[in-house]
C-alpha cells in the first residue's frame, strides 16, 4: 500500500506538466482556510450557483482545473477573486481521470488544510448544515482528530422525463430535480482499500436492472483534513493511506456523515452523455455515458410514486441516509 | 466590588475570553486570567495590552497546560492565589475556561452564591461512585504512575499501565487523603481554597498529584473534602462530555436549550457562535426567571448523541454505520414473519392473512421471477425495485432494506426452497425474524401440476434438497430467530392450532380466536402420489408420514370448512 500511494504520488508529480496556470490567488490562502478543489469541462452553466452555494457554505478559496473547456468556463473562473484555475488540455483518462491532476494541486496548495473535493454537480449537505457553517464541523472533527468525513452521493431526479427538467444558469438545480430514492441502496467493503462500496439509487433502478454489478459507486469521501503525503486512488471513493477511509463504524456505532446531492439527472444530461461517450475519456471507456445515451434514447423517467422529494438533511438523518453521530 | 472573583483558564480564541471577562468586570466581578504558555508571546502581550484598561482583570503567572497534565491544576492555583492575595473583598472563586459563558445574569449568579456563603460547589465522588472515567481507569489513577500521554503516546501508555498492574507496582496515596473525582469547573470559598493553597503538607500533596492521571478531576476535588464545611458535590458549569471524554460544543442552534437550562455557565462555546455570545452577553435582566439549575433537557439531547455514536440505529446500514459480523445490535429493525408452505396448503392464504392480522403480506419476495410485492406493486417504499436481479446483488441489503424502509409497518412474506436462498443465514440470525414452516409443502403445487412424472420427480428431489439444507441453517446453535416448524402430515392434521400461534406472531393487532380459517387445498390422491414417488425410487421424507391411500386426508377433510367454531 505504501508502493501504491508513492507510485500515485510519482504519478501525479509527473502530471503537474498538464497544468498551465490562468489565473493563480493562492496567495491569499491563509493558515486555516477551507479549500474546495473541482475539475470541471464545459461547466458554465452550472458554475454561478456552484460558487454561491459553497461560498454561503464557508469555503475561503477555490482551485479549479478546467479541462478544455470551450463554453467560457475558463474566463469566467478567471475572473474570479476566491479562485484559482490551472488549464489542463491533455487527455483526462490518462491523468486517471483527473485524481493525478487533484492530487497535486492538493499536495501543493492544501497541506493541513480541510479541503472539499466535489465535482461541479455536487452539493455537500452536512449535520446542522442550515444552522452551522462548514466551519463549526470541520472544528469538530479536528476536536475529535477525525481527519476525513464521508458524504454518499444522493441522485436527484426530476418529476417527469429527464429532458423535460431544463436548467438555467444561476438556478438552484434542486428546483427542478427535487426528488430521490431514499432506501434502495446496497453496500459492501472493499478489502484492498477498506472504503465501503455503496451501489443503487435511481441509476441502478432504471439503468443498471440487467447489470447491477456495474452501477456507479455512491460512497465518498469528499472533505479531508490534507496532508501532503494523502492521495485519491479513485475519484473521490478511496484515499491512501487506509485509515483515511475509515469513515464509518463497525461496532454497531455511527459517526457522523454528510451527502452529496447530485444534480446530474436533469436535461444536460443527454449533451453530456453524447460528448463524454464521443471523447472516450471517462471510467471504464465512458460505460455509464454509454449506459445513459442508450437508455436516453427512449426518454427516462427515474420518478416513481414512492419517490421522497427532499426538505433537509434532517430528513435524510431520519433516513438513515446520514448520520448526526455524535454531533450535537 | 463583587464576593465573587472569576479565575478563567485561556489557551485560544482570546478575543472570545476577554469579551466575556469584560461582562463579569462589568458587574464588578474581578478577573483572574491565565493564559496557556504555549500561546506565542506576542500573542500575549497584545491580549494584555488590550485588557490593561480594566483595572479588575490580572494575569496570573503562565504555565503549560496538556490535557490530563498537572499545568491545569498548577494554573488554576497560581491564578487562585493571586485572586485571594489581590481582592480581599471576593469570598467565592469561580474557576472557568475560556469558552465558558454565563448564561444568566450576572447579579443573579452573585446573589445566588451570597445566600449560600459557606457553601463549597464542587462535584466531588469517591471513585466508586463514577462511570464516566476514560480508559477504564478510576482507582488506578491514584496508585498508577503516568509518564507518557495518553493522546500522543497511546502504545506506551497502556504498555506502561499494564506493566505496573503485572509487577504489582503500588503507588503510595499521601495520609488522611481519599481519592475523589469530579468535573474540573468548580467554584470555591475563600475559606477552603486558602486552606488548600496554604496547607502546610501542600508541596507533598503537589508532589503526589503531579504523577496522578488528570489531576485537574482530582487535586481539588480531594482536598476540598479536607476542609470544607459544606460541600455541595455538583458543578455550577453546564459541561457535557462525549464518550471520549471529550466536551460537546455548544452552537447558536442551542439558544433556546440553553435558555431553558437556567444554568448559571455553560461549556464549552463555540468561539463563532455569534448570536450565543451576543444574546448572553448583552444585558438580559428579566430575560429569564430566578430558578434552580436543570439542565435536564440538554442532558437528553447529549446522551442520546452518545447513544447514537455508541449503539446506533438498529438494522440501519449505512454510509458511516457498517457492523461487522455479531455486533449489529439487531440485523433489522422492526419484527416481521416469513412463512414457508402455507399458501401451497391453502388456496387463499395471503389474503386472509392480511385480513385477519393488518399486516403487509407479500408473495414470494424471492421467487426466481421477480419480488412478489403485495398488491402486484412493481416498487415498494424507499425506491426498491421489484427486479430480481436489483435483488440478487444483494439479497439480505434487500431484506434489511425492506424492513428499515417500512419500520413501524409489520412485513409478512412467502418464502421456499425454489427461492433465492442467500438470505437463509440472516433470517436465522435476525432475532426479529419470525420463520414458520411447513416442511415439504412444496410437493404440492408437483402433485397438482401437469409436468411428465420424470420432470416432477428431478424436481421434488432438487426441492428437498435445498428445503433440507436450509433446515439445518434453520436450526444451528447461532439461530436467534422465533422458529416453527411442522412437517405437512403434521400441519394437515390439525391446521388450527399453529395458524392460531402464527396469527398472534404476526398479527399487529392482536386475535383472541380465529373465527375463520383459510380454505385448504384438495389433497386427495396426495398420499398415493408420495407413494409414487417412493416408488420411482426418491424418498419424500420431508413431509412426515403420509398415509398412501385418502384415509388420512379424508379424517381432516372437516377442517376445510371455510368457518370454524371453537
């Protein structure tokens, strides 16, 4: 395992190349800044609401990576003060899709920092959310020497075919795709990393019926206390060292977690599909774009009658989606 | 001036700690402050400067203060010291920390203690009488010595621990003292904590508490019991530990608890929990009535974190609560029943069951076609998918989700050996579930089926089979699940009594008597055909003793009347 987290270490060394600078402020980072860090392509329209989302959250400072994007992700990004963004135009797969190029913007620029790393579709919901800021819990963790906190990704889904739910810049993405599925999801631990392996949700229920196995993995692990020597193995579901991924409880207890409301099953979800699948450049040679654009095709439609349309994290506490833990 | 003199311990958030010592000088209550040596010097002197125009706010003499190390006691006394020496008016001292806040007013507080002048508050128990010790360790502490850290060197000191109890290594606790314990937050008289400050045997004392593990539960608290005349043994300081010892934090979402807990401080603040430093700190005469402290109801709001944290939801797998194997505290979480046989023997049975009970009855969750959901539902509630093969990836996630989805809802459902049987191992093991079975029910639907007698017979001997195998998880020493089981001969000759005690296991709403039973199948012929296939070679033996020719169904024929009496 220590092979294995040098070995992404070289790696991502070796990547930092990819990285052209556009505009840098991580200057103005200070001791005990919160940092978010995201790779984005072709994102502007969801990026305005992305940036006051997180900001009202607590988040001091941005880094972005912005990968060919040719819709003025990048210009805007730059024009930003609470941000920093690299250009990286080289092939997104063989930077292990974007964990080579996180992981060293993370080892330069986040050294005992708490980072958040979410894409741009991710809205990180956390105990007391509306009451406390990010702060107040990272805080806490750092009072109970919890260095990482795991968040599950949550799909949204509109009411109604997918195409239908069109989003807007600016727009709360929860606005329109405001429902999911609150008690269908299967886990199981994965022995190389020790992370937990979380299936299901509404892509497993209307893409994955005839291959389960393949649908794509829920569990996160998004906000870490960083230190240099941290890497992700992949995305954001496992870290190195192992005990980072240690974020839940096997004596019967539970310790605190968050979600990751997923704003991915509304109307650019087909151009997605279509260009990621024609660039080849995503997991598994883009099988799940593959998966979606054929399902697509016959227009989907994820709500069902037994659907929970979202209110708070509180609801999915009492859920079970998450948990308080001790937080009080 | 005010009798009551505030000594308050600081390490970090400075601005906070001299905001709230400014509230206290404000009703004239002098201040001691003592600042961690571990706070950078500049840091320091910026804090005194900024406090030196208040004449009632000191600085006492710095230490360096670890957690469970002897700085905390050696502060608190330097600071009580200079307290005593510098304001000879105070008669009650009131050690605090920095993220201490006085919840109530201040004249309150003052007024409080002057009507109780004698009165000593510290919460002070003899070792035997505490549960909330960390690392297991309560008399031990006294006779123990504790080099290495316990935070930082947590291999060392268990190994060093463990090594004195081996050698029977015994500290020697100084005479006439008896060991007590008690929250650190203490607020004492002039009277006992001269006596302690001034006691002749003070540097023996010192000598022996600097080796005891966390001190600052026990130095005070000890001597206290040495020269007080009235001790009340509890804390003026609202303080909530977690199940590490660990203080929880309070946050302006607690406002209005903290509000109803008419206590006088509480612990710890958050330092950017604005709205709770603004609303307790400004002038709030009035804002709450004179009343004894009782924080009872913040009590249950942190003991139940605790509990969340320590035991957790039963049957709930989840993100950050995954039990290994034997520690689930309850694999689901709410009771339900699962029958085998029953509507191979009876023609109607899952509508009468739902009828008779209240309950959700399904049909074969796990047929090889699809869950059999009741009422033909293709998703039930929490979004799970009637597919079988959404299913099979994970067959008791789909049980243990079924139940967590419907918890407060009873779940009945069909279950038999030409099912998936992933699940036979945790429905044994589940104490909430409840198996009845009818052993070899499944040669039914064979004997009324129009298969070629080759195909049944392959059919029957693969079914008995997987029924046999399962029987045996069934009844292993590690079932926990409520087991019936009859054999069919058994069933069919006298229904009623186990659909009676069925009924009541599964039923919410309870049955005194069956009034009606279900109509059973017509078994003529059944004999003969078990005879059969005893005869092409197979052994049924699962279904008991089954006479060949209808004697046998032809004597229990009165209990297919669809009423029954009794």
């Amino acid at each position: 395992m220590r092979l294995r987290r040098k070995r992404r270490i070289l790696r991502c060394l070796r990547k930092r190349r990819d990285l052209v600078p556009v505009s840098v402020n991580t200057n103005s980072i200070r001791r005990k800044d919160i940092l978010l860090i995201s790779v984005i392509r072709n994102e502007k329209i969801r990026l305005p609401y992305f940036l006051d989302y997180y900001r009202q959250l607590g988040i001091n400072h941005f880094l972005f990576v912005d990968n060919a994007s040719d819709d003025g992700s990048l210009e805007y990004l730059a024009g930003q003060p609470d941000v920093s963004v690299w250009r990286a135009d080289a092939s997104y797969r063989r930077a292990s899709f974007g964990v080579d190029w996180t992981n060293y913007l993370l080892r330069k620029f986040a050294h005992r920092h708490w980072v958040l790393t979410v894409d741009p579709d991710e809205f990180f919901i956390y105990p007391f959310c509306d009451t406390r800021p990010i702060r107040a819990l990272t805080d806490w963790l750092d009072g109970c020497a919890v260095r990482s906190f795991s968040a599950m990704l949550i799909d949204m889904y509109p009411e109604g075919p997918v195409e239908d739910a069109v989003y807007s810049e600016g727009q709360n993405p929860f606005d329109i795709a405001n429902w999911f599925d609150a008690g269908n999801y299967t886990i199981t631990k994965n022995p190389t990393y020790g992370n937990l392996w979380i299936q299901g949700g509404p892509r497993a229920r209307v893409f994955f019926r005839d291959e389960p196995k393949k649908a794509p993995a829920l569990n996160k692990i998004p906000l870490v206390k960083w230190d240099k020597r941290y890497v992700y193995v992949s995305s954001t579901h496992a870290l190195l060292p192992r005990g980072l991924n240690q974020v839940y409880d096997e004596w019967g207890g539970e310790k605190a977690s968050g979600a990751l409301l997923h704003a991915k099953l509304i109307s650019t979800l087909g151009e997605k599909a279509q260009e990621e699948m024609e660039r080849g450049q995503h997991y598994r040679s883009s099988g799940e774009y593959r998966a979606y654009a054929k399902h697509l095709a016959d227009m989907p439609e994820f709500w069902c009658d037994k659907s929970e349309s979202y209110i708070n994290w509180r609801q999915l506490e009492i859920l079970g989606l998450m948990s308080k833990g001790n937080w009080a | 001036m005010s009798n009551l003199g505030i000594v308050m311990l600081v390490h970090t958030a400075l601005n906070r700690a001299g905001q709230v010592a400014r509230h206290w000088t404000a009703s004239g209550c002098p201040v001691v402050i003592h600042v961690d040596r571990k706070v950078p010097d500049k840091v320091y002197a910026e804090f005194v400067a900024a406090c030196s125009d208040d004449p009632l706010i000191r600085f006492s003499e710095r230490h360096v203060c670890n957690w469970g190390g002897w700085g905390i006691v050696a502060a608190s006394q330097s600071a009580a010291a200079l307290m005593l020496e510098v304001f000879p008016d105070v008669r009650h001292v009131f050690l605090t920390s920095g993220a201490c806040l006085p919840l109530r007013p201040v004249d309150e507080l003052v007024t409080y203690l002057s009507d109780r002048p004698r009165v000593d508050f510290i919460e002070s128990a003899t070792t035997s009488d505490v549960s909330w010790t960390i690392g297991g360790l309560d008399q031990e502490r006294f006779t123990l010595r504790f080099p290495f850290s316990w935070r930082k060197n947590r291999k060392l000191f268990d190994a060093y621990v463990k090594l004195q109890r081996a050698l029977r290594i015994r500290r020697h606790i100084p005479e006439g003292l008896v060991p007590h314990m008690g929250s650190q937050w203490w607020c004492l008289t002039r009277q006992t904590l001269s006596a302690i400050l001034q006691d002749p045997k003070r540097a023996t004392y010192d000598r022996y508490f600097r080796r005891v593990w966390i001190p600052d539960e026990s130095y005070f608290q000890t001597l206290t019991r040495l020269y007080s005349t009235h001790i009340e043994s509890r804390s003026l300081t609202l303080s909530k530990f977690d199940y590490q010892g660990r203080p929880h934090i309070f946050y302006d979402d607690h406002l209005q608890l903290l509000r109803r807990s008419d206590c006088f401080v509480a612990r710890k603040i958050w330092p950017n929990a604005n709205r709770l430093y603004q609303a307790f700190l400004t002038d709030q005469a009035g804002a709450m009535k004179p009343a004894e402290p009782n924080p009872s109801k913040i009590d249950r709001v942190f003991s139940k974190a605790v509990e969340r944290r320590t035991r957790g939801r039963d049957g709930l797998y989840m993100q950050s609560r995954f039990p290994r194997h034997g520690n689930e505290n309850g694999l689901t979480s709410f009771p339900y029943s699962v029958f085998q046989g029953f509507t191979e023997v009876f023609e109607d049975f899952e509508p009468w069951l739902a009828n008779i009970t209240g309950a959700r009855v399904h049909g074969h969750l796990f047929g090889p076609q699809r869950a059999e959901f009741a009422g033909g539902e293709t998703i039930v509630n929490g979004g799970l998918s009637d597919c079988a093969k959404l299913r099979d990836y994970n067959p008791t996630a789909f049980v243990s989700n079924l139940i967590w989805n419907t918890r407060g809802e009873k779940q009945c459902f069909q279950f038999g050996p030409a099912d998936t049987q992933e699940i036979n191992w945790f429905l044994a093991r589940d104490k909430n579930a409840q198996i009845s079975v009818i052993t070899g029910a499944w040669a039914i639907p064979l004997f009324r089926s129009n298969l070629n007698f080759a195909d049944i017979r392959a059919e029957a001997a693969r079914l008995q089979q997987i029924e046999t195998k399962q029987l045996e998880i069934l009844s292993s020493v590690w079932t926990k699940a409520r087991l019936r089981t009859w054999t069919l001969a058994e069933f069919v000759e006298s229904p009623v009594e186990p659909l009676q005690a069925v009924v009541e296991d599964a039923g919410t709403v309870q049955t005194s008597h069956l009034t009606e039973a279900p109509k059973m199948v017509d078994l003529t012929g059944f004999g003969q055909f078990l005879q059969n296939l005893k005869n092409q070679g197979m052994h049924p033996y699962l279904m008991g003793d089954f006479p060949p020719d209808d004697s046998f169904t032809n004597r229990i024929r009165p209990y297919r009347k669809p009423y029954l009496v009794q």
